[in-house]
C-alpha cells in the first residue's frame, strides 16, 4: 500500500523548530488544499499540536520529497533545518504510527487524551475539506477507534500524571466532591491556568483567584468563571477558604507559619488544606506542624506522578497488543480491497457467459423466463461462492496476490493491474492476457 508519513516531534525535534512548522488552525484548511495538489497524491491528512507535526499522504508515485517540500515552501523553513529531525513511516507502519498516536502511547505523557480529540479534530476538517477517500479515510477512522478501544480496554490514561491534576485529585480524595468547598487559587501562570481547568472540570463552584495585578486575576477569573482579587485580599480570602492551591513566581514563600497560626484562631481550627506546588516554594514548610492544617508541596505530588507513570507504563503492552489487532485487521480490509476489481471482472465474466447461453436457450423456455433466471442466478452465486470465499480467507492470511493471478489466468479477466506489498513498494505490474 502506498502509504506514507513524515513528521516531527517532541522525541527528536527541539520546540525552536517544531514551533516554526506548526500550522495554525486558521492556516490547516488552505494547507490541506494545497497538499491536495501535489501530483500523484490521491489523500491527504495533517495534524498540527504542540507535540508533533504529521503530513500524512496516499499516492500512486513517489512524493516523499514532494511532501518534505511542501513543508518547507508553506513556512519558509529551509528543510536543511528540519530534515535532521524528520522521521519517515511507510505503508504498514504509518497505520502502526497513527494507532499509537492517538492511543496516546507516543505522547510526552503516555495515555493523555487530548491528542485523541486532536485527531478527531483534524480528521473532520479533512472530510470538510474532502482530502481523505478510502484508504487513507480507513487508516485515520479506524485509528480513531483504536484510540477509543485503547482507553476503554485498558488502564492507560486512569491514573493522573500532571502535577496541576494530581493536585486535584489529591483535594477531591481530602474533601470529596469540590462543589461546596471555597477554594482559594494563589497565582495566574501557566500551572495555575491547569489547575484552574482540573478545578472546574472537578465541579468547584466557589474558586477565588489572586494575583500581584488585579487585571491578571480579572482575565483568568473571567474565563473560569471565578472571583478576582489582588493580592492585597488574599489574606483575608484565606481565611474563607478551606483549600489553597499556590503557584506563584515569588522567589521567596509568601505564606509564613505566623500568618497562618493567627488564621487558624480565627477559624477555630477548622481544617485547612494548602497545595504548593511552586518552585521555589510558597508556603513555608514548618506550617504543615501546626494543628489541622495539612501542607502537600510539589515532591509530594511528583512521587504521586511518578508512581501513577509506571503504572501507566505496564499497560502499554496491553495496549500494543490492541494496536497490533488492529493493525492486521486493516491489512486484511486492504488485501480484500485489492480483490474487488478481480470479483467486478469474475461477476461481468460470468454474467456474460450466462447471457450467452440464456440467448441460446430462451426459445426453449417461453413463459417461464422469470423462473430461468432466478435458476441461473442462483446457480451464478453457487458457482462463484468458493472462489470469493477464497478470496476472503487469503485476505486474512496475507496470500492474496498468487490467488489473484490465479484467477486471471484461469478465467482471462485481463486488464493492467499492480500488486501493492504492506511495506508500500510496489512488487509487480503486469497486462493479462485476454
């Protein structure tokens, strides 16, 4: 099958040059078009994330370096840059690698979902922009259930491995459910704006967030649906709170072991819950010695991740092992769809031979020229049964191609054809005799 993938990713690319061939959501569909037109290309497919960047195509000729280019031209990158980096799949191992793409077993954190929806994502801006037909439409749908199957046969994404999600998690296991709970966000950087997202994924419905700019706590406030204040409040919010997850950019802690002994009074010593997961630390550590105040800091959370990691790992090989079925199933799919023609050609070949003999015997059988051809159909479908049965057990065992040209030569079906090998070389092309 003529199959191929190029691409970069966060295994062997720097982000410096992934960054410069990333497509822009808004540039996917003129890409797509455009991909479209390389000669000899039948389908093509992109996907475009932070992680990697895949062009994917379905050709009748060579375009390997066609597809390198259209890289290269689209950015403006020279490919001397990008080409140390690239890896090159074909035929049966572009299906293999986008399986385990969007399986999540080639992500930076094994199992994730997003990439799973980055597939979807981008296999229904393909079918919009009509670049997928049959093969290279079976390879991409099929991939996206196995994605699916993955997750749901297997325990590969049951465990959290992000330090903002296992901070979470860690808070639901304290509290339960987060939906009555006041909640107290320190910072508004990058791991906050993940916490924030786990927290409203979770149902916490009264989360509160401080900054050193009031209009930085508005915007993430805003988007998450939260309370903003400055971090002339947060003292006073602390008080209110019954968890309080900190990430901030001080060098130095900004919630000292006083303050909070002078809080806990305040509240009678209702149990109080802080999550730091800053580096440097924002909380000082002696805090976690006073009564009914529990301090879990961002070590804490990364043994959690590191533990709920291996565990993910020991499910990869459950997971190769879908990969691999499905991988197989898709070549017998592929094998029988080399068969059609040979069964369109066998079906006209005896629908003529039977027409030529009906017209020699249809004077013999006057008023009972329905009941003839019924009989003749279905003595069409007896003889053509065993062959095509055939057919679809070699499909499934890989030996279609000498079945084939069996058939052929055995019933002069003629007509040029070319015989695909799984590694996408093409192994033979012939004219049969008619």
């Amino acid at each position: 099958m003529d199959l191929v993938c190029i691409g970069v990713n966060h295994k062997l690319c720097p982000v410096q040059i992934r960054e410069q061939l990333a497509f822009s959501e808004s540039d996917l569909p003129f890409a797509l078009a455009q991909l479209r037109q390389i000669d000899g290309l039948r389908e093509c497919f992109l996907l475009s994330t932070c992680n990697r960047v895949e062009v994917y195509g379905h050709a009748v000729v060579e375009v390997e370096p066609s597809l390198i280019d259209f890289l290269s031209d689209f950015h403006g990158v020279d490919k001397d840059l990008f080409e140390p980096y690239l890896y090159r799949h074909r035929g049966r191992e572009v299906i293999r690698h986008l399986f385990r793409v969007s399986g999540g077993l080639d992500s930076l954190v094994i199992g994730e979902n997003e990439i799973y929806g980055q597939v979807r994502s981008a296999f229904r801006l393909a079918n919009r922009i009509k670049t997928l037909d049959s093969v290279l439409y079976q390879v991409v749908e099929r991939a996206i259930r196995v994605g699916k199957r993955v997750r749901s046969e297997t325990k590969i994404n049951d465990r959290s491995v992000s330090v903002s999600s296992i901070a979470v998690d860690l808070a639901e296991k304290i509290f339960g459910r987060l939906t009555e709970e006041q909640i107290l966000v320190l910072g508004t950087g990058k791991m906050s704006d993940k916490t924030m997202k786990h927290l409203v994924a979770s149902g916490a419905r009264s989360i509160t967030v401080a900054s050193r700019t009031y209009e930085r706590a508005l915007e993430t406030a805003q988007r998450f649906g939260a309370r903003p204040i400055g971090f002339d409040e947060w003292f006073r919010a602390l008080q209110a709170s019954d968890i309080v997850i900190s990430s901030t950019a001080a060098p130095q802690p900004i919630i000292h072991v006083d303050d909070v002994k002078r809080i806990m009074n305040q509240r009678r010593h209702k149990p109080l819950c802080f999550i730091d997961i800053a580096v440097p630390r924002d909380i000082d550590p002696r805090v976690a010695e006073i009564d009914d105040v529990y301090l879990y800091d961002i070590d804490d959370l990364k043994s959690v991740s590191e533990a709920n990691l291996r565990l993910r790992k020991k499910e990869v090989e459950h997971c190769e092992a879908i990969i691999a079925r499905e991988v197989d199933s898709f070549d017998q799919w592929y094998e029988y769809l080399q068969a059609r023609p040979v069964v369109e050609k066998l079906n006209a070949y005896f629908d003529e031979v039977v027409e030529q003999e009906l017209q020699k015997a249809r004077h013999q059988f006057k008023g009972k020229e329905k009941e003839l051809d019924a009989l003749v159909r279905k003595m069409k479908a007896s003889f053509l049964h065993v062959p095509l049965e055939q057919l679809k057990e070699r499909a499934q065992s890989g030996s279609i191609e000498r079945y084939l040209e069996a058939l052929h030569t055995l019933f002069q079906l003629g007509g040029r054809r070319t015989v695909h090998s799984k590694e996408g070389r093409t192994v033979k092309s012939e004219a049969s005799s008619s």
